[in-house]
C-alpha cells in the first residue's frame, strides 16, 4: 500500500533550525571579493563598520564558518511564525495531469507577507545589540521594508525606508503596513538625498529602482551619527539567514522519505533563492546528490540570463563596494514591472559564481506567463501568490509538464516566497488584458554594459 503523504508537513518547534548554514564554507571555488571602489582593494571588515553592523559585516566577508549559531532572541521571534510549512500541491498535480510529486514551501505565514522576515529580525538584533539608534533600507515591492518595519518596531529602533517609486505608487497599502510599524517611506529617488537628486536631473520621470534606493539608503545611513544600513537581498549575510527555510525545507523531506530532483526558486537579487536550496546545494558540492537547480528571474530584468559577470556597484548612485556578479549595469533602470522585488540589476555574488561554474541553470519569463501560472495556482491551491514568488510558480508546472511529456516521476520543490494580497493592480492588469510585457533590447542592455567600472587587470 503507497503512503499518503499529508497536504502540509510541519516540524516541531524543537526542529526549528538552531544554527544559520554558510554556503560558502562549501564553495570548491570561492566567489571573488568585494573591492573598495577607492582602492580597488579587497574590503575588510573595518571598511564596512560605517554602513553595516560589525557583526553583520564580519558575517558578509566569512566564508570558511560553516555554521552560526542563531541568537536565542532571534530563535524566540523565529517561534512566532515558524515553522512554515512544506506543502504538496496534491491539486495543482492533478490539474495539471502530472506524475511529478510537486512541494512548495510556504513563507508567507506572517505580518510580512514574506520570508523576508528571517533576515529581518536578525540585523534588527544585530543593530540592537550594537546600541545603534535607528538603520536605513531599501524596498521594491515592499516584502522587505515591511518585514524590516516589524522588527525594528519589536526591537524598538526608528527605521526609514526607500521605497522604489513605482512600487510606492502602485501599492499604497504596502507603506500603509509600514507606517503601521512606525516606519518612515520615502518614494525614491528622493529630494532628501544628495544622490536622489542627481537622479532627478538627469531624469526627472523615473520610476526608480533597488539600484537608487540603495544609493539613498546608504547615502543616509553613512552621513547619520548611530545609524545602519541594512539590505534585504543580495549580500552574503542575507543569503546566510534565509538558509532556515532550506533547512527546514530538507528536514521535512526528510520526514516523509522525499528529496528534490529539481529546486526551483524565483530570482531577483538572491535572497529565497540562495535560502531554499542551500542545504541541497551544500549536498551537490560535497558529492551527496545532485539535485537540479533552476532559478526564474524577470524576462524585464534578466541579469543570469542576459547579464555580464562583471565586477560592479551595487547601487545606482555608485557609492556602494564593488562586487563580483551577473550584473545589468548599475545604471540599468528596469521596466516598471509588477514584481518589483525582482526588478535589481545583480544577481547575488554567491549565486552568480554557482550559476557561473556550472552548479544552477536560470530561465527568464515573461510576466504575462507568470501571472497566468499564479491564477492557476491560486485556483487550485487557495493561494494567491506574489508575483515574485509566482516566477518560481510558473518554472515549477512547466517541470511538471516536462514530466507529464515524458513520464518522468520527478519530485520537485520550489519556494513559494509570500502572497500577493497588495498585487491586485497586477492581477487585475493581466484579467483586463492590459498588462504588457517589457523585454530590454540588446542595445538597451549594452548601454548598462557600456557604464560597467574599468578595473585594471579585471575588467578594462
């Protein structure tokens, strides 16, 4: 008789991940370092101690501890909203008619919305800690600056937001939660910051981008006596607090006999994607499996697919290190898509030195086909997914037609990142039959590529 396997599996309390996995300590080949755009020199921690915690950027640069021990303050805020649950999408199988035994981990079982949360209260603690007066960030669509508001407001430390102007405009009730959570939004580019009003000039009718956040951010959090700058995606640190939903993703695939052939994760700077297949990834670097690894990035956005691999700043105002990753030009303004969390001109370093050496594979996708992947999820899994998350939505049925072709009986797993309750202008766009699909030319793209930094003897 075949096991029946529950609809939702959830761990314990007590098998709630106690210690944070660095991927990196497993790396064959280590990602190259970020370089101080002033000396074209490796950073230290010391060169990060004005925009970053000190522990957070020892963090950032470590790359042989294979293990942190999650803070017990964190582990109690953790206990709140996790485990999240991995679930089996018995529904979505049977409309789509397919052999393949399709799991999703569900991150969107809190205040957030999202997995943003995971980061979120750890460099809030790590600011608090520190005695820090109050920390500066950036958002797209608003998962991270709500989850950031949360927890500094659990943690009692003034917070403010750059909001990509787009995203501000088209989800008001995103920085209605923020505000909630005592948050200071700012729609960015701004008149507060020098930077912002650079990019003003030059284009005054821009809908902005993380790029310019970022630049706002940082530009705040360095000229202001006790504050932080603290990012929601991309950096090393980040990716080392999202390996919990990996983690708990293999433990309860573990309980119920099952590991992934393919992990499949939507991608945009890095941050679920680099959490969720950690573990797995860990396990194809050191010989134990090899589970495929697919990450679903923007078509409007498409740094693996279409990017260099190239040294360049993180933020669009250049004020940022340098670092090493598939880049589409800092000075790459997006179109205004509706999944604005992946709308970053980088991918992770992390994940482009993987992508790079062979160990992940990238698809890009149209928004249109993404949106009609998370209708019909939503419709048969009572669901109605981000359109972030909704990539990795539309990456995973396409596998598990792959499989209904073929009649491979593959299992696979995909990160469902948050919900997308705030996204109805998108959703009703695609009903209306209104929404449009941005897809950069390559002279659109080369012109990123052409503002790229000339570093002697790397890039020149």
């Amino acid at each position: 008789m075949v096991k029946k396997i529950p609809h939702r599996i959830y761990l314990t309390e007590e098998q709630i991940p106690k210690q944070w996995y660095n991927l990196r300590a497993d790396m064959k080949e280590q990602s190259d370092p970020m370089l101080n755009s002033s000396t074209m020199q490796p950073v230290t921690d010391e060169d990060l101690y004005p925009v970053f915690c000190r522990k957070l950027a020892h963090q950032e640069l470590d790359s042989t501890t294979r293990y942190y021990d999650i803070p017990e303050e964190v582990q109690e805020f953790y206990r709140m909203y996790r485990p999240s649950p991995l679930i089996r999408a018995y529904n979505l199988e049977k409309a789509l008619g397919t052999p393949a035994r399709i799991y999703y981990k569900f991150e969107g079982n809190n205040t957030s919305g999202s997995h943003k949360l995971n980061s979120a209260v750890a460099q809030a603690y790590y600011a608090k800690e520190q005695g820090l007066t109050s920390l500066t960030t950036e958002t797209g669509a608003g998962q991270w600056g709500t989850a950031l508001a949360e927890a500094c407001s659990f943690f009692r430390i003034p917070l403010t937001v750059y909001m990509v102007k787009c995203s501000y405009e088209q989800k008001p009730f995103r920085k209605a939660v923020m505000q909630t959570f005592d948050a200071d939004v700012i729609a960015s580019p701004s008149n507060t910051t020098a930077v912002g009003r650079k990019i003003l000039k030059q284009d005054p009718d821009t809908g902005g981008s993380l790029g310019c956040a970022i630049s706002e951010a940082v530009e705040q959090a360095v000229s202001t006596e006790g504050c932080r700058y603290v990012l929601g995606s991309v950096l090393n640190q980040v990716l080392l607090h999202q390996s919990v939903i990996g983690l708990e993703s293999k433990i309860a695939m573990e309980m119920i006999d099952e590991y992934p052939d393919i992990v499949i994760g939507c991608a945009g700077g890095g941050s679920n994607l680099g959490g969720l297949i950690a573990p797995f990834m860990q396990d194809k670097l050191t010989g134990k499996a090899s589970p495929r690894i697919l990450a679903v990035e923007p078509a409007s956005c498409p740094s693996l697919t279409r990017g260099r691999y190239a040294y360049d700043f993180c933020d669009t105002g250049k004020v940022t290190p340098l670092a090493r990753m598939y880049t589409l030009g800092c000075g790459f303004i997006p179109s205004p898509s509706h999944a604005g969390g992946l709308r970053y001109h980088g991918m992770s370093p992390i994940l482009s030195k993987l992508y790079h050496d062979g160990y992940m594979e990238a698809i890009s996708v149209e928004q249109s086909k993404v949106f009609e992947a998370a209708v019909l999820f939503a419709k048969q899994e009572t669901i109605l997914p981000a359109p972030e998350s909704a990539h990795a939505i539309r990456g995973a049925i396409d596998e598990a037609l792959r499989c209904k072709e073929t009649g491979e009986v593959k299992t696979i797993l995909f990160g469902l990142t948050g919900t997308g309750y705030f996204d109805m202008a998108a959703y009703r766009s695609y009903h209306e039959g209104t929404m449009v699909d941005n897809i950069p030319t390559d002279d659109e793209l080369q012109k990123g590529f052409d503002g790229l930094p000339k570093i002697p003897g790397i890039q020149g």
